[in-house]
C-alpha cells in the first residue's frame, strides 16, 4: 500500500502540500542531502522513494541496522559509476541512521560533500543527539508529524476498497472486506498516528475474522470490534523510552503539575506507566517537582513525593502506581512556589563568581584550644542563650554581608515563612536581644555524655591487645 505518486501520500502536508518546501524544490528538479525525523509510520521511507521518483534519481536504500561501511562504499561505487557513464543521479536512502556510530557517519561525508550520492537520512531518534554535526551540517532536516486520525482513516480506507493492492476482490465469494464503523473507529484510534501499526492490525483483524468464516450481509469478510482488540493486543502508544516520546512526555508531565492541572498530569503519568517508564524514573521527578516548584510553599509534598518512591520499592508495580498518582495529584493542586530555587541559584552564582570566601573567624572551630589565640572560634553567640532562639550575628562571608537570597513567596507556608522572618527583622532592630532565664542547669554537652563510653572503649582494646600479645 506504499502511495506510487506525491497524490496519494497521505499526511505531512507541511512538507509535500502543495506549498510545501519539499514539493516546490523537486518541483525544480532541486533535491539536497536531507534527513526525515519523525515518528515510525508517518511515511519517511515511501516519501523518500517518491522524492527520488520525483526527480528520476536511481534510489538504493540501506538500513543502519543491517548495513555497515562496506555496503555504503560498494553503494557508492555503484552511484559514481552510474554518473560518469549516464549522468544519473543517485539517492542513498540510510534507515534508522542514527545506528551508525561516529565512524560510520564520517565515511559518508566526502561523497555527500561532492555530490556523489544525495543522502536521505531516517531517524526516530533526535538528530540532534544522534547524528555527527558534520554530517548534520550538509543535510537540511524535516520533522514529519505523527498522521491524525483522519489521516490514518484515509491509508486504511485505501486498503480496504484498493483491488490492486489492497483488500477489496482479495476474499471470499464476493471478495473484499467489510469494516464495521466501531472496528474502524477502534483501530484508527489504537494506532496512535501510525500508519504501519494501523495496516498490521487491519490484516491481523481480516484474518481472524476470515478464519471463523465471519461475514457481513455482502458477504464480506468481516473483523468485528473484538478480532481489532485481539489482532491489536493493547493500544499502540507514541512512546519510546529512550527517544523524543520519553523527553517530551515527561516534559508535558512536569509542566501539569507546575501549572497546577491534576488531570493532564495523572493522564501524563498513565501513558509513562502503560508505555513501560522506569516508574523510579516518575518517582524521581515527582521529588525534583516537589522541591523546585512547591518548595516550603507545602513542605509536605517533599514527603509525600519521597514517601512514594519508598512505596515504590516496597511493593513495586503494579500497586505503587496509586501512590505514585497520589504524590501527582498532591503536588499538582499544592500551592507553588520556586523561592528556594531561586535562592539557591543566587547563591550558587555568588559562589561561581568569587569563589569560596574565608569563613568568619567567630564560625570556625576550633579544633585545639590555643587556635583561640588566633581568634578562631572567638565570639560566636549561642542563639538558643537568648529570647526567641535568636540573635543578631554574622553569617555571611565579610565580602557578603547583607545580602538576601530567599524570599519567601506569597503562596501557601511561606507566608507564614514570611512573616516570621518579618518579626525577627523587627525584633533585632528593636534593640539587644535578651537572654533567656534558665531555671534549670545548662545542659551537658554530648561530648561530656559520650566520655564514659569511650573510656569503656579504650580500655577493652587494650585489655584485647594484652590478651593477643600474650
């Protein structure tokens, strides 16, 4: 059912419409090295062939997966041969390019930049990430869109009434193939823009229906709902784990729960889980999600995040999808806020910009108790002494004293952040800070506590080197 002519391909009306680049430069016998991206089934090899039909160019098609350097130089051989003695042209078409490595794409380079060959590259994969730039560099790349319903409506519509090539005059008595409209209607939408998924089914279907003998009133053979369902198996999903569908899935999924949408973004997480998602990849966004852009405008979605990918390696799939959909939904309707990551990112760019200052003396430790001499450790205030647990210090490094990086938002808990820092402001403007008044005995400090344990300690290994020494 490949189409024989521009006329009949189907989709893609960007390109080969008729304003379409590509139409109006073969239009003028033009075609340069090009490469088509997009998703399986959208027509990259039939339009490549029609391309090369177009202009009377001789066509050869390899596939990546199949084919190595000896194959395209043997191909290329053959083209420049065929220009010196006809003066024909000819198209190299390369499928799933992007399996060729580095030095596999750098043996294509010379005859492309002389014009031995025009290259036609196909890829489902980014070619941005996966093609050498100098490759890219001397190809014009297209992006071809999955085919609407319409469209893959209209390729399966042909093959049922095409008597050439198709169904029609193909079976039974009467021949041909009678679709019903819900069995149409399924398979068009099972096939996510997939035209190739689309026919596999049908002829799956057909055969089904024809091996139980199931006609219509004309005769036909005729696939009912449950011969697409099963031919199909489950829905075919526009998802690849390691290509274009992973990246901008997950990208629809962190923009719904940034903009505040439970729906699209439980819809978004279905079709990562049906497709086969690392679901401690899902979790892991949930928790970047909760923290870039909730932050302490709900400090409880960081828990909730972090508690489903515990419940994730728990008890696994399927069951931690719920709560894997319970973290989305959370986040989703939380109140929002990127305050931390701003500070933080205000901060990082202090770092990156003057480097690591020198800690203020009255922060440092002071590991030996002459380093005082030199002022190390000398004059912090202990904030839990005073009234508030607080008290006016230096923090900051001196080159920075002063500056702010959080600012709470007006979202959710920070208000509440807010107004606290507001009132602490205030209270250090009003004057000395007051010390607490202590009714019961300062407490002993933990290195106090822990002496008897490492004396108990110090004395069992010597009493155990004694013992081995004699």
């Amino acid at each position: 059912m490949r189409p024989r002519n521009l006329e009949e391909f189907v989709g893609q009306e960007h390109l080969v419409g008729e304003r379409g680049p590509l139409r109006r430069g073969i239009a003028r016998g033009h075609l340069s090295s090009l490469l088509l991206w997009g998703p399986p089934g959208t027509g990259k090899t039939s339009l490549a062939r029609l391309l090369a039909a177009e202009i009377g160019a001789h066509f050869t098609s390899l596939s990546a997966v199949m084919s190595g350097v000896v194959e395209v130089r043997a191909t290329i051989a053959e083209a420049q041969e065929r220009l010196n003695l006809h003066g024909t042209r000819s198209i190299l078409f390369l499928d799933e390019i992007h399996r060729f490595n580095k030095a596999q794409q750098d043996a294509l380079l010379p005859h492309v930049e002389d014009g031995t060959v025009t290259l036609i590259g196909a890829t489902t994969e980014n070619p941005y990430f996966e093609v050498n730039s100098a490759l890219l560099s001397r190809m014009r790349v297209w992006r071809l869109e999955a085919l609407t319903d319409d469209e893959v409506g209209a390729v399966v519509r042909r093959a049922l009434t095409d008597e050439e090539r198709g169904l029609a005059g193909s079976l039974g008595p009467n021949g041909g193939v009678g679709l019903t409209d819900d069995a149409f209607e399924h398979l068009v939408s099972l096939a996510g823009g997939d035209a190739r998924a689309a026919l596999n089914v049908l002829e799956g279907a057909t055969a089904l229906a024809e091996s139980e003998d199931i006609r219509d009133a004309k005769g036909r053979v005729s696939p009912r709902l449950e011969d697409v369902e099963t031919a199909a198996q489950q829905r075919v999903l526009a998802y690849d784990r390691a290509g274009d569908g992973h990246y901008d899935t997950v990208s629809a999924f962190i923009k719904s729960l940034r903009g505040n949408d439970a729906d699209a973004a439980l819809y978004w997480l279905a079709a990562m889980i049906a497709a086969g998602e690392d679901p401690k990849f899902i979790a892991r966004r949930l928790i970047i999600s909760a923290s870039e852009d909730v932050g302490n405008a709900d400090p409880r979605a960081l828990s909730v995040a972090v508690a489903a990918g515990q419940a994730l390696d728990w008890i696994g799939l399927p069951e931690a999808q719920y709560a894997l959909a319970q973290a989305t939904v959370f986040i989703a309707t939380s109140p929002k806020s990127d305050s931390v990551g701003r500070a933080y990112t205000a901060a990082l760019a202090d770092v990156v910009t003057k480097g690591s200052l020198p800690v203020p003396n009255h922060l440092r430790t002071a590991g030996d108790r002459r380093m005082k001499h030199h002022g190390i450790g000398v004059g912090y205030v202990f904030p839990h002494d005073f009234e508030g647990d607080d008290v006016e210090q230096q923090y900051l490094p001196d080159e920075l004293v002063g500056r702010r990086y959080y600012v709470p938002g007006d979202q959710g808990h920070e208000v509440t952040i807010a107004a606290r820092m507001a009132a602490r402001d205030e209270a250090r403007r009003d004057g000395r800070p007051k010390r607490k008044q202590r009714a019961e005995p300062p407490m002993a400090g933990m290195s106090d506590a822990l002496k008897p344990r490492e004396e108990n300690r110090k004395k069992l290994a010597e009493t155990q080197k004694r013992d081995a020494s004699d």
